[in-house]
C-alpha cells in the first residue's frame, strides 16, 4: 500500500502537470499553454501529491478551482486538482481527493468545499459525491457554453 | 605529502605571470593544496596574490571557458568566488608548454581562508539555493555518465573481484555494502533534459569554505555542468549528513528552503546523481589505490577515501531516512497512509 503525500509544488512539477494530456473528453483538463510558474505561485494555492514513485497529480485551493460563468461567493472554498493521465480510472483519484480534503481542512479550516465539474464527468461526480458533496446547481461555461455543476461539502466548525 | 611534490620553477612562475598580466613576480610558487583534479600553489605578484591551479587532467579550453561562464554568472549573482583569470589571448587554460610547466595551468584571484573554520549546514544550504536561482540556460546538454549512470552490477562484482585479489582493507566493507550499492543502481534513472541545468555539481563543506574576511567563498567550479538541480540538491543532503551529521542534512536542507530555494526532495529518485556519483569515485578511487603505478601520495588518498565513503555509504535505506529527516521538517506538508495498492499487470495483458 503506497502512501499519498502533499508536497510544495516546484517548479520541475508545474513543468510536468503542464505537459499532462488527457483522451477526449477529458482533453477540457489538458493545460495547454499553461504556464507553470502560474502553478508554482503560492498565491495560487497549487500543490503536488506525490507517492513513492513520484508526481502522481495535484491539488489546488482557492479562486483558480472556479470556472468563469459560476455564481460564486466567500461561503467555501473552491478546490480541484488533476490525476496523472496513466493514474486515472484506477481508484486512485478518491484517495487524491480525499488527501487533499483533509490537508485543505488542516491547513485552511474552510467552512465549506466547493468544486465544479464539468457535467459529463459522470465518474467525478460519483467520486466527490461519496466523498460527501452535494450539488447546488449548474451553469454553462462562459468561454463554450459547456455545462458544470457545482458541489459543496460543509465542513465541521 | 605536499612536500615530496617537485616545485614549479621561476621559469613557469614568470611565464604564468607574463600569459595572465599579473603584474611583477614577487615571489616563488608556494604549493598550497592538493584536490582530486589539480594542485594549487599560490603565486605573489605586484597585483596581489593569486591561485595557480596546476591541472591533473587535461581541461578543454571550451569546457572551461563555459565554466568561467556559469561563475561570472554567479558572481554577479552576488556568490563569493575566487575571480577567474583568462590569458592575455583571452584563454582561461596554459597550456603546459606555455606555462614551461609539465601540466596546463588555471589561475584565479588568491582567496584568504579562516582556518580550521567550518561552514555551518545553513550557509551550505543558502548557498546551493542562490546557486539554483541563478538564471541559467536550460537543457545545457546531456548529463555526463558520471552524474547520470549507475555503475552496474557487473562492474560492483569487478569492484570487489579486485579488492579481494588486492588484499585490500576496504574489501570487508565493500562485500558488506555490496547488495545495497547494487539494490541503489535501480533508483538512478535517466535525468530528464528539461529538467537540466548548468550546476556546480560539487557542493560540499570543502568546496563551500569560510572566508578570512567574513561569509563564505565557493571554490571548486571546474566540475560544473549539466544536471538536475532537485538531484544536486540531494547530493548536498547526503554529503551534510555524511561529513557532519544527519541534524546538519535537516539544517541545511530547513536553509534552503528558507532561501527560496526552488527545488524539492521527495522521492529516493531524486538521489539519482549522488547515487551515480557515488558508484562511479567508489571505481575510480579503488582502481587508483589497486595501481601498482599509482604514486604513493595518491594510493594513500584513495585509499582513505574509501574507508570513509564506505563507512556510510549512500543506500535506499539511507535516502529513505534522509527524506524522512527533511520531509518532516518543511517538505512534507501532509501525509494520507496506506491508501492504494499498485497492481502491476502482466504484460501480455496490457
């Protein structure tokens, strides 16, 4: 059994997660012209899960986990994060997810999280709902039109 | 030891001053130190003092020319550094006829040391960050077999073959060592080029010294080259822990960090280049003391530094500790136990 570790993101990461490509229709989280030094910017509350064999994904915290056309305020605190594209579809984003939930508590004390998934993203969307979130409601995307929901899960005080 | 070295001549002293525009000679070329790759002698003139680097191994002058490079840079950085000498052609190396010398010859401003002070693991640390946020070309090159390669399993067999057949004092440990530098040759993986830097690849507490006038002063740059910076940065780690402890490895990796320094160590691979390093001096030192052409003073030398290497060698076991050490410290901000397995899949069925 192999641990799941949050590290700092450096900059050899960032370089790595930019380069990620994703099968259709997952290519909507390909990060195509990313700049990594956007992602090694505390500010962007960015960070790396690492297990032993290296970079296994990542997690964010803060206003880069909302999608431009959300109706969004101050009550949660938006997270999301990606999965090695050869990691994906094997149980592991659950655990990523939940490592990074329970870091996201520890570090920031939200009283609420917040995601947004696309809505053809059915498998996301069953590992955040056992993960305890529930839908509030969905809104398409200002830069396509595509369709997203958004989850919350409150937090204990 | 150093005595037994035949001096330079006033022939070479006054050639070497006239080819670097020293100024007048003021005095004889007195030997100073001995490293692995050059003697340095000090040499007085009307301009001051300067080190005289006497080169064991021949240098090409491109390979130095593009270190002079990576240490301007770093001085202008604000990292102390002896200041490079070119010739009055613009060269950075004499060649030995040149030079009326039996080696081809570098020469740097003198840097006076504090004696017997040691540098403390956080200006280590601080240092090797500052190094890592010069602005640097990426993808310098490939990464020489030395830094990148694991010595191989047939080559540890050899190792020890000879050491036996030699009636060498380091064979016992290196019989015991044996299976965990073999199991260590599995971790050393092939750097990734767009990782790859122009690095010094020889920061140490001998190569980071305390300087007479204060702070620290960074020698030793003829090494540098490309590398992963985050591998670097784990040789740094090991070579604290070995030479001082493993407190000053956690010391001065906190030092680092402090200095905003950009690279993370997280995974046994990252020890890559100390592990291939390491591999390749424990060959080259063992072959050099096994020699019998060898010189006494270097037999002598290689011989110890085996036994010191060998004392503590680096292992997966002590990777694994050292990043445990740091990563409880700053690195690691949280861990989620046991939470998946890896099922490896036959291959015929992938």
């Amino acid at each position: 059994m192999l641990d799941v570790l949050i590290v700092p993101m450096t900059s050899a990461y960032a370089v790595e997660i930019v380069g990620w490509r994703y099968p259709p229709p997952y290519d909507i989280y390909d990060m195509t012209d990313g700049d990594p030094g956007f992602l090694t910017n505390p500010e962007n509350g960015y960070f790396a899960l690492t297990d032993e064999t290296g970079l296994i994904g990542f997690r964010l915290f803060g206003a880069d986990g909302q999608v431009p056309g959300g109706d969004y305020d101050d009550s949660a605190l938006d997270t999301g994060g990606g999965l090695r594209p050869d990691l994906t579809g094997k149980g592991i984003g659950r655990e990523a997810i939940r490592t990074g939930l329970e870091f996201g508590q520890q570090r920031f004390h939200p009283r609420a999280f917040r995601v947004t998934i696309a809505t053809f993203n059915v498998r996301a969307q069953r590992v955040i709902a056992a993960l305890g979130f529930h839908q509030i409601g969905t809104f398409p995307a200002t830069a396509d039109g595509r369709s997203f929901g958004i989850w919350i899960r409150p937090e204990a005080a | 030891m150093l005595s037994r070295v035949e001096p330079m001549s006033a022939e070479t002293a006054a050639a070497i001053t006239w080819w670097y525009d020293l100024g007048a000679l003021a005095g004889d070329l007195v030997l100073a130190a001995r490293g692995e790759q050059g003697r340095i002698w000090r040499l007085q003139t009307s301009r001051g003092s300067w080190a005289v680097k006497e080169l064991l191994f021949p240098v090409e002058e491109a390979q130095a020319a593009r270190d002079v490079e990576f240490q301007l840079a770093a001085r202008s950085a604000g990292i102390p550094l002896p200041m490079p000498r070119r010739t009055r052609d613009g060269q950075v190396v004499l060649p030995a006829d040149r030079a009326a010398a039996a080696r081809a010859i570098r020469v740097y401003q003198w840097a006076d040391l504090a004696p017997d002070q040691v540098v403390t693991p956080a200006e280590v640390g601080a240092v090797t960050a500052s190094l890592h946020l010069l602005e640097r070309e990426a993808e310098p090159g490939p990464v020489e077999a030395w830094f990148s390669e694991p010595l191989g399993e047939s080559a540890w067999a050899d190792l020890l073959d000879d050491a036996r057949r030699g009636g060498a004092p380091w064979e016992a440990a290196l019989g015991r060592w044996l299976p965990d530098l073999i199991a260590l040759d599995g971790a050393v993986s092939p750097p990734d080029p767009a990782r790859t830097m122009t690095c010094h690849r020889d920061i140490n507490i001998e190569n980071i010294r305390c300087s007479a006038d204060g702070g620290v002063v960074v020698l030793d740059w003829e090494n540098c080259g490309p590398a992963e910076p985050a591998r670097e940065l784990a040789t740094v780690i090991c070579d604290l822990a070995t030479e001082l402890s493993p407190d000053a490895a956690q010391a001065g990796y906190a030092a680092y960090l402090a200095s905003e320094g950009p690279e993370r160590l997280d995974s046994v691979g990252d020890f890559a280049m100390a592990a291939a390093a390491q591999g390749h001096l424990l060959q080259f030192y063992s072959r050099r003391a096994l020699d019998a052409g060898e010189s006494a003073e270097n037999k002598t030398r290689s011989a110890k530094r085996l036994h010191d290497m060998l004392s503590q060698p680096l292992t997966l076991a002590w990777a694994g500790y050292l990043l445990d050490l740091i990563g409880s410290q700053a690195a690691l901000l949280y861990r989620r136990q046991h939470c998946y397995f890896v099922v490896v899949l036959p291959a015929a069925s992938v």
